[in-house]
C-alpha cells in the first residue's frame, strides 16, 4: 500500500493509541519510510522505547540524517558518540554528521574551540577523501543556519566552522560568490564568531 493511504488511516484514527497502532502495521509494509519512522517517535512517550525505535529506524533508513539527529538528542554523550561514529561509516559523505559530532562536543562535553576547529578540519579532509568537497561558502551557510537556529548553544561550534572552512583552500566559483562570501563574513565579524584577524 501507498504512504499516503497509510497516512490518511492514521490521520483518521482520533485515539493515540489506534495511531500507534496503524503506523506500527504501516512500518510492516513500508519499513523503509523515513515518515513513518517520525510519527512512531512522535507517538512514543517513553524515552526508552524512542531510543528503540529510532534505533531500529536507522538501521533501515541509515540515510536519513533528521533520525539519526532525533537519535543523538535522546542518548547520553558516550552513546550518541558511539551513534554518531556509525553514522560517519555509512555516510562518508554527509557533512551534517561532522556538525553534529561538533555540536555534541559542544554541548555535551564542554569542548573548548580549538578542539571542534581540529574536529571539524578532521571532518573536512575526511569528505575530501570521500569525494565531497564543500565551498567555504557552504560551510559558512551551515554556520548562519546554527546562528539562526541556535546560537546560544553553539556558539563555538559556529566559530569552529568558520575557522575550520577558511583554513583550508576551496575554489570561489564567481565574483557574486565572492561578494556574497565577503558579505556573510562581515556579518560574522558584526556578530562576534570571528573577528578581522582570524
């Protein structure tokens, strides 16, 4: 059967217990389904069972990176390190994976900058190998995106990439990359996660 059926059976039970249900039988036939997948964490109110779940997830869906970061946030800091080290073996070229071991650092082991910048050059050299290379300006749009999302957790981890990036040699394609480059780099500067020496 189709996802959207599925969905639509799901959508029409009122109980939270039939959703449960019906997206368990859903998984059966579509295992794979990243959505599916969601909704039974979503539905999931123990924190245990949604460890489980999203365990069995990502070993199904091992690309998705939204459950293996849904994983991540439900684990102690030496399971989600060890969760995050699998990740980076069946994803050699997911950048996000890098983000957020960084990030885990971060915020789960107090990591002092100059650890997440060699961690986070480690993960740029690593997808380089693994035939994915970035622009500075790539990585340096991830770095506004945690500044939009989440500055007050992670504000060494946006450093760090900002660091991490201009320290290595990337190709700028145009002069509109490089004035938009210029541009994001004076708004670090404005906010402090870089300064004009760096």
């Amino acid at each position: 059967q189709s996802l959207d059926l599925w969905l639509k059976a799901i959508e029409l039970e009122s109980e939270d217990f039939n959703k449960i249900r019906v997206i368990r039988k859903a998984l059966k036939h579509l295992p794979e389904s990243e959505t599916l997948w969601k909704l039974a964490v979503q539905y999931e109110n123990d924190k245990i069972e949604a460890v489980k779940i999203l365990v069995k997830a990502t070993e199904l869906v091992p690309k998705s990176m939204d459950l293996w970061m849904a994983l991540v946030s439900l684990q102690s800091h030496s399971e989600a390190r060890k969760t995050l080290n699998s990740a980076r073996k069946l994803m050699p070229g997911e950048h996000q994976v890098w983000i957020l071991a960084a990030q885990l650092e971060e915020r789960g082991a107090k990591a002092p900058l100059h650890k997440l910048v060699n961690l986070l050059t480690k993960g740029i050299k690593e997808l380089i190998k693994n035939g994915r290379t970035l622009t500075i300006k790539d990585w340096l749009f991830e770095a506004e995106r945690i500044e939009e999302e989440a500055s007050a957790l992670y504000p060494n981890t946006i450093a760090a990439l900002v660091k991490a990036s201009m320290s290595l040699e990337f190709d700028i394609e145009s002069d509109d990359a490089v004035r938009e480059l210029t541009q994001i780099v004076k708004g670090m500067e404005d906010t402090h996660y870089i300064t004009k020496s760096s």
